[in-house]
C-alpha cells in the first residue's frame, strides 16, 4: 500500500514524500515504456526486436556487434564478442563491439545486476542464430545447395562442390531490417569455438601500455577544462560571492553559477583546480545540521525512523518444537565506491544539441535525466559510454555529466573536460545505506533450524537516473530553479534492494522475512556492489555459523544439511574440497568439531581462523561458497586475510579467465570492505574527504584466491560479478570468531573493533 511518511529527504524538500513501487519508473529506466507487441523475447530483444539493432554485416564479411551493455572493467564487451563469433560462424578478431551510445545501440537501461550476459548475451546468441539462419537460407538460393549440406569457415558459406558465398556478397540492406522471431535455436555447447575459453579481453591493453583507456583520457580540438565547487555540506545554500577576481586569473574562461551549483572552466587543468579553490574562499554559505547520529546510535536511529515495512517471505509448516532459541544483531555503516578515478565527463555543445561522453552505467537513462536537468529534448542530446577508472554501482558518473553539460554551456560551444577532485567524490557520491539486521532462528533436538526470522532496516539502494518520478542528479538539486530527486523505492523481490538475499536459500519449515525500507535520506544513498546483499549475507551467514555451534555440528555440515539445491551444495562441497577443510580444525567460534578448544597453533589458537561463508547471489544468479584464512593480531587487533578459496557455479561459462577474474575482484573488494571501510560524518557535513580519511585495502594485503569453476554447459549463463562478496565477509567474520572465540557483527572489523571484543 502507497503510504506517504517522512517529510525530510537528501535535500530536506518542504514536500511529503510518496512511498510505494511502481513498475512503471523502471520500466522508463530500462528504455521499456508499454510492453511491446508480440511474442516474449529473450534477453533485452524483447524490447530491442529489431535485428539490425544488434547487428551490422560489413561488406568484408566482417561483423559489428551492439550492445546497450558497457565495459565498466567486467571484461563484458570481450564475453560478448566470444558470443558474436561463435554464433555467426566468424573468427572474433573480425566481429567488433560497440557498446553504450544512445545514437546507435539498442537501449538496454542499466550495466547492473550481474545481468549484461543474461540480458545482452542472451539477445546476442539469439539475434546472430537469427542472422546466420537467414544468410544460409540465401546463400543455399545462390549456392544451389540445401542448407543442410552447407558450412560455414569465418564467414564464408561453403558448399559440397566447392562454391562459396561470403556473408559481405550474401548481406543486403534489407536483409536484417525485420523483427526477431527468436525461433533459430543457439548452438549447443559443444558445437563453440570461443564460449568457454580464456580470450584475452579487449579493455585490457590500454591500460597496461598508458594507452587513451578511460573518460579522462578523452581529448577534443578547443577543449578547456572544468572544475565544479560544491557546498560544504548537504543542505547549505550558496548566499553570495564575488567571484570578480577568479574570472581575471589566468585561463580563466568562464565562472558559471546557477543558483548554489558553481563550477569553473579554464584553458589548463591546474588553472581549473587553482580557481575552484579561489572561488571556494570567496563564497559564503548558509549550512543547516541534518545528518544522523553515528556509532551504535545511527543504528537505533535507522529502527525508529517511518518505513514502508513489507514481509517479503514467510512460511509456517509443520516442524518439530525448538529446543534451543538465539538471537543476533548485524550492522553495516555508510559505505562509498571509492572509485581510484574520480568521476568525469566531457561534455560539447552544437548550437542547442549536446554530446556527453560520460563513464555511466546506463547511457539511455542519464539522456532523459539529462534532458529534465536541462529541459530540452532527449532527442538533442547524445551520450556516449567511454569507461571510467573503477565503479560498480552508482557513483557520480552520472552526476559529473550534468555538471560538465552546464559549464560547456558557458564556454561558447568549446567542449569542457570537467573532473571531480577526490574530496568532490567522497563527499558527494550516493553511498551504500547503512544497515541493521535483527535474526532469531529455534533449533530442534536433531540440530536442524525449524524456526528462522530475519527483519531489517535499511534506506533505498537505487536513486539511479530514469529510475522515479524526480531528478536524480546532484547539480539539479542546486539550481535556481531546483528540481526535486526522485521518490524512494525498494526494488521488488525476486531480486530485491535492501532486502537482496535476505530470504535463505536454506530450507526451514517456518520462515518470516521482514524489510522495513526507511524513504528519508538525510544521507545520499544508492547501489553500491551487491546492494542489500553484501549485509544480509553476512548476518545470515555468520548467524549460521552461530547455530552450527549450538548445534554442536561443523559449520560446513550445519549447512549442507539444510540446502535442497544440489547446486547449491555442490559449490560448498567443492570450496571445502579445495580448501582442504577439517571439521576437527575449522568449526565454528572456538568449536574444534569434538567439542574441545583447537591444540596451539591449529585453527582457532586464538590468532589463525578459518570460515565459510555460501549465497546464491539475489536467489536467481551465480552459486558463490568461500572460504578464508585470517590471522589475528591480538595485541593491535588488526585482522589479515593472507588466502581465501571460491567455488562458483555461473551456468554455461562463457570466458573462464573473465569469470575467475569477476569472483576473484569480488573477494577482495569485500574483504577492505569488511576490515576498513566506513563512511564518517557529523550532524552537519561528510568527514570523509581523502584516502586518508577512508581506508582501502592496500596491495600487500590482498588475498590470494584461489576460484574453482564449475561450468555447466546445459544451464544457461548468469550473473556473477556480484557473487562473491557477501560470501567473502560472512567467510572472513566467521573465521575471526574461529580464530578468537569472540563473535563481531558490526562491520567493519577495525582494529578498534577487535581488540575491544578481545579485552
């Protein structure tokens, strides 16, 4: 039910807001408008149906491939390409990807979800099955062949006698000018060349040789640089300034304000950054105290706040009586990208149309947000995707686009390079919402769960651009004439926001799962890797490893004799295989498996633990079980993870090297995460300005992983980029409670942390 609460927001707009969840916004955002006409099509084709949208044949035989998907470092443009070749019969050094451009590539909504090779893959295979069915069928007519004795070398259709017709002299202009039907079936498995290998991908070489990789090598004829100053904290109000000495420093090309949004634009790039810094002093604000409490107190302060509360699961069968009974609370703080690039755009103007080169996520969203931002039509405006130097999820990619469209507008058509200084993406970026996590499960006299609740508190996960009824932009939020974010949302199961993978996948006869999603932001939020995930699989997981304790049964039995999936169980089976795990050595918080405390120097001695952590990733995707090694340092507390193992099961496996690389960056992503990674603030502004104020994992402390793939060529392919991190920290908590005896949940696991568990 659509209730209205809460009356502040990010901004503290006068107006209620409206809580609930329409299918309508998403659908604008995905580009999907009225579901189209005709028979369900796999993948983005049932919004893109026509064939020559995704395909082009050149007439060398060659190939060019597009995909609304982008290459945001998941190695997708390269997996796409391998379907491509494989599916037309072509060698892949001749089938060419372009990706991301409102002006010539199918509109696919957002890179996000673990979903490009569910979505655009699935539409690739079966458009290029399409297109290969119909050059057969006119090369047969040519060739005076019947397709069935017809083959295929590198694009060129050969007959029994010898004659040949290459797809360049088959292809016409017509000839893909049709809808999809999607009746040509995909090759099987065993029938690929590229599918299932290790190709080298694409993205890769430009950053290893300093070659033009990234946004912030992009460089147009006249173009000048931007610098943006932004308020010193969320809700303040730009009052004056006299900016008449910044527009006579050197370079100086423009001083553009716009309200209380203020940005520079200079012929060099220290010119920028030295007037951006010269305007900062000169402009007076007027702030306003809207953050919430931190410590323990944000927490308790997420609880009592209004929300849209929703049991999202629940189940009541007949299950024997609970003998014993535990309770558990697991939080999660404020978290940020942290993107080692700081956001960028280059932005043109041309007369009234506008080019954006942007590292978005979804070109086809930021256009139409872009075009409210700027009210002029969406059809004047271009977005071309060039990829940014690190970012999963919703950082100020976007943001950054309109920042730089507004100062280009100033500089008389030159185009502006405008680039966020590290303090602008701390402090500005939607983070990951913090989050409270409250869990009780009863366990019978045979150690089984029979009882499991889960209730939770949590702010959206997703204020991308096109995704509601608002603006999601910053720099619209400041102008003259403000425009207004968009309305909370939760995103609906069977995926979910805050509450993904909040359901188990584990069977218990009485389940109830309750999501509180709290619509006020008084702190920006919105998808950070994993959304809700990465939380609920580490209270759920550790919590596991809590009643395997109870139970007096080891953690890795504990959960395979709750798991009905046999993928499931066999992505368990295979971690503990590799990793080698003994049930004596490796149970639970100080558990040795027999019930006595581990000898000196075995797993939970007090410094060397051992934990598992296991999710199918949002119940739909990849199967992901880790295991890590940590070692504790008792006297400072600061934990290490020196090596952890993966098993994964992402169906059919198109790159394996790709694949590896997905779980492996997953693994150490979550690990700074879970041992440094917290947003600070007071009642008034971020604290978090610098890498000295936000800690990441540092090269000497990576991991090694060691991943372990399980392909299966008769499953389709799924989502896996976003698999392994809520495993990894349920993996790496469950290891320090082995290794300690002592059980955290508040991440992150900061020295502070552990060492007062361990006093």
């Amino acid at each position: 039910m659509t209730r209205e609460i809460g009356r502040r927001r990010f901004l503290g707009e006068a107006a209620a807001l409206t809580v609930g969840f329409s299918l309508a916004p998403l659908a604008r955002a995905l580009g999907q408008g009225a579901p189209p006409a005709g028979p369900k099509l796999p993948g983005s084709l049932q919004n893109n149906r026509m064939l020559d949208g995704w395909l082009r044949i050149n007439p060398d035989g060659s190939v060019t491939a597009f995909t609304g998907k982008v290459e945001i470092g998941q190695g997708i443009v390269t997996a796409l390409a391998q379907i491509v070749a494989d599916e037309l019969d072509v060698d892949l050094a001749r089938v060419a990807m372009v990706s991301g451009d409102t002006a010539t590539t199918p509109n696919e909504g957002v890179t996000s979800g673990s979903r490009s090779i569910e979505e655009s893959g699935s539409a690739l295979r079966y458009a290029c099955a399409e297109a290969r069915s119909i050059l057969l069928d006119t090369a047969a007519a040519k060739l005076s062949a019947p397709v069935s004795v017809l083959r295929v070398e590198d694009g060129v259709v050969i007959a029994p006698d010898g004659k040949r017709a290459g797809y360049g002299e088959l292809t016409t202009e017509a000839m893909l000018k049709r809808e999809s039907t999607a009746q040509a079936k995909p090759k099987p498995a065993s029938a690929l060349r590229f599918t299932g290998k290790s190709i080298p991908r694409r993205d890769i070489p430009a950053k290893v040789s300093g070659g033009p990789a990234y946004v912030h090598d992009v460089r147009l004829p006249g173009m000048v640089f931007g610098r943006v100053v932004r308020p010193p904290s969320p809700r303040a109000r730009l009052l004056a300034l006299d900016d008449k000495a910044v527009r006579s420093m050197p370079g100086v090309v423009a001083v553009v304000r716009d309200g209380s949004f203020l940005a520079v634009a200079a012929e060099r790039e220290e010119q920028a950054i030295a007037a951006a810094k010269a305007l900062r002093k000169v402009a007076k604000w007027q702030e306003t105290p809207t953050l919430p409490p931190t410590g323990r107190a944000l927490f308790e302060h997420l609880k009592k706040q209004p929300s849209e509360e929703k049991v999202v699961s629940e189940k009541s069968e007949a299950a024997k009586v609970a003998v014993k009974t535990l309770s558990a609370t697991f939080t999660r703080p404020f978290q940020a990208h942290a993107a080692i690039g700081p956001s960028c755009a280059v932005a043109k103007w041309d007369k009234n149309k506008l080019h954006v080169w942007s590292h978005t996520q979804g070109v086809f969203p930021l256009r139409g947000e872009l075009a409210k931002a700027l009210k002029i039509p969406a059809t004047d405006i271009v977005v071309t995707h060039r990829e940014g130097s690190g970012c999963y999820g919703h950082n100020g990619a976007d943001d950054v686009a309109l920042d730089a469209a507004l100062c280009a507008r100033a500089t008389r058509g030159r185009p502006v390079k405008l680039q966020w200084m590290r303090e602008d993406e701390f402090a500005w970026e939607p983070y990951g919402s913090a989050m409270v996590i409250d869990l009780g499960a009863g366990i019978d006299d045979e150690g089984r769960i029979v009882d499991f609740r889960n209730e939770l508190w949590s702010h959206t996960h997703s204020t991308r651009p096109g995704e509601s009824d608002g603006t999601n932009l910053l720099a619209a939020w400041y102008l003259k004439e403000p425009q207004k974010p968009g309305t909370a949302r939760n995103i609906p199961q069977p995926a979910g926001g805050g509450d993904r993978n909040a359901i188990p996948l584990y069977v218990f006869p009485r389940q109830r799962v309750t999501n509180h999603m709290i619509p006020d932001m008084p702190v920006r939020v919105s998808a950070l890797r994993t959304l809700g995930a990465y939380a609920n699989v580490f209270a759920i997981e550790s919590f596991m490893d809590e009643l395997a304790l109870a139970a007096g049964v080891d953690p890795v039995e504990f959960r395979l004799r709750h798991l009905a999936d046999r993928r499931a169980k066999a992505v368990v089976e295979a971690v503990a295989r590799k990793a080698g795990w003994r049930a004596k050595a490796a149970g639970g918080a100080g558990f040795a498996g027999d019930g006595r405390r581990p000898e000196a120097g075995a797993y939970g001695d007090g410094k060397k633990g051992r934990g598992i952590g296991f999710a199918k990733y949002k119940n739909l995707a990849a199967y992901v079980a880790v295991i890590a090694d940590v070692e504790v340092d008792p006297a400072t507390g600061v934990v290490s993870v020196p090596r952890a193992w993966a098993a994964a099961d992402a169906g059919l496996i198109v790159n394996p090297d790709g694949l590896s690389n997905q779980i492996e960056g997953g693994v150490i992503q979550s690990t700074s995460w879970t041992l440094r990674e917290a947003i600070a603030f007071d009642g008034t502004r971020i604290l978090t300005r610098s890498w000295a104020d936000y800690e990441i994992l540092r090269m000497p402390e990576v991991p090694s992983v060691e991943v372990t793939l399980i392909d299966r060529p008769e499953e389709k392919s799924v989502g896996a980029g976003e698999s392994s991190q809520g495993p990894t920290v349920a993996a790496i908590a469950n290891a320090v409670a082995n290794a300690t005896g002592k059980r955290l949940r508040d991440l992150p696991l900061t020295p502070e942390r552990v060492k007062a568990a361990l006093t």
